[in-house]
C-alpha cells in the first residue's frame, strides 16, 4: 500500500534508516528546518510503511516555489516512486492561488532528474554554474579602481530594475536557488540586505549579499558577459571580503561566462546545473 504524507520530527529516525547512497547528506543537519513551515515542506512516500521516498518544496517571494530535496531508498529505485511524489507535490502547489512560479533544478548531467522535470511539465529555462573562489588573486589586474556602491532606496530600485532590461534567464536568489527574474522575486528584506556597486567606468552593476550554506559566502551576481574583463570588479569584490576571511566569494556564472573562465585551479569547481520551471 502506498502512501503520501507530511513528514514530523517523529519521522527523523526513518529518514536516517534510508539507503539514500548520499555521502554527507546535509538534510540530517537541517531536518527540522526542512520540515517547518509556512516555507518549507517535507513529504514522504511510504510503502508499507516503509519510507522509500522524499521530496519538498520551499515558497520565496514574488510567488515562487522550488522543488527539491528529492531522496530514494536504493532498494526501491526505478519503481517510478520519485515521480509518483513530485506528481504529488506539484498538485498540491499549484492549489495554491498565490503561487506563479514552480521550479526544479538538476546537475546538468543528470538525465534522469531531468527526464522526471520534463513529466512533471516543468521546461528547460536556464543553464549556469555556481561554486565558491579560493584565490581571487590572478584576476585582481587594477588595484586602483573600486566601484561605487549604491546607496539609496531610489538608486537601488533602479540598480534592480535595469536587470528587467538585460533580458536575463534567471537571477540567483541565493545560493543554488535561481528564479526567473521579477521585481517582486526581491523581498524587502532582501533588497536591504543586498549590497549593490556601479562601475565608474560602464555604468553596470554588481549584486551581492550574505549567504549561508554550510558555510559563510558572498553571492555575487553580475549577468554581463565581460565579468573577466571589467575593471575593477574583483577588487571591489576582494575588498569586500578582506575583513571576512572565512566569508568565500560564491560566483553565479551564466553559461556563456564560464565558458570564458580562466585559473580554474582558483576556484573549487562543482558540476554545472539547470533549472526547469512552469509558470501557472
């Protein structure tokens, strides 16, 4: 018999009990976020009262919604479960009549992940690569410029709304959570956390912001193709970090970046990902 239902902090032990094949599996160190809403879920689906599979979701703002944290028992793949969940899930989402946006995002070689995005309606929207730099040194070239930072509330708006203008795929919220763009993607919360820097020289901007996962980042977003050869922006984003040593820059590369990308021993490269999505 199968069955489908929000997971508690009493289903923590079964979870544990799972043959996920996940080395470091970091949902064992946030379970209880995961599972605390009204931002995130867990469900899990049983058989026989057997835990086999996991999945959830998590709302941001502007009407978005992100699928993930899918998980399986070894023992019981390739019987469709995942799907059947994620199926499961997305019904339950698009009840919600304040949702507009569900996503999902997958290594760029994961052909089944992708394969089950596709039955669940949600289409290719962007390709890009994030990982974290270890030594920003053979890109700082001009330690005399540091852009301007953007101070007040109207010149940020505006900062931020130039970004309607480039015709971006997706803006990273945070870390390894693309959305496409809106103005209502960036919560009031967010738009006062976020640090925002202008080029003297170009007029372009540079987005960043505290992040957190597993360890201190700086998410930096810069959506235009010249990020290797503008003046100026890794200084500005060294000194940044020169009084957080343990803060490391978290770089969000668009695919027709990193194919520019040099000194690849600078950083600590990861698999690259795509995000697939519906608008309902």
């Amino acid at each position: 018999m199968i069955t489908i239902r929000p997971l508690t902090t009493t289903d923590f032990t079964l979870y544990q009990q799972m043959e996920t094949g996940v080395e470091n599996d970091y949902m064992l160190h946030v379970y209880d976020r995961l599972i605390t809403p009204p931002n995130n879920y867990l469900y899990g689906l049983f058989k026989d009262k057997i835990l086999v599979t996991v999945a959830g979701y998590t709302y941001f703002p502007g009407g978005n919604v992100m699928l993930g944290r899918l998980r399986s028992d070894l023992r019981f793949r390739k019987l469709g479960y995942p799907t059947q969940l994620l199926h499961f899930l997305v019904d339950i989402i698009k009840q919600d009549p304040d949702v507009c946006f569900i996503g999902g995002y997958t290594h760029i070689e994961n052909w089944p992940a992708k394969k089950i995005l596709a039955h669940l309606g949600l289409t290719f929207i962007d390709k890009y690569h994030n990982f974290p730099a270890i030594n920003l040194g053979p890109f700082i070239v001009d330690k005399t410029l540091i852009w301007d930072e953007v101070i007040t509330h109207s010149e940020k708006r505006a900062a931020l709304q130039t970004l309607m203008n480039e015709n971006i795929a997706s803006f990273v919220y945070e870390a390894y959570y693309p959305f496409p763009f809106s103005s209502c993607l960036i919560s009031d919360d967010k738009f006062s956390a976020m640090r925002i820097f202008q080029s003297p020289l170009t007029q372009r901007y540079l987005f960043v912001d505290d992040d957190y996962k597993g360890e201190k980042l700086l998410n930096i977003r810069y959506v235009h193709e010249d990020i290797f050869t503008t003046p100026g922006l890794f200084h500005t984003i060294a000194e940044l970090l020169k009084h957080e040593p343990d803060r490391l820059p978290w770089f969000n590369f668009s695919k027709t970046q990193y194919s520019e990308l040099k000194h690849k021993d600078c950083f600590r490269l990861e698999e690259g990902w795509e995000l697939h999505g519906v608008f309902i």
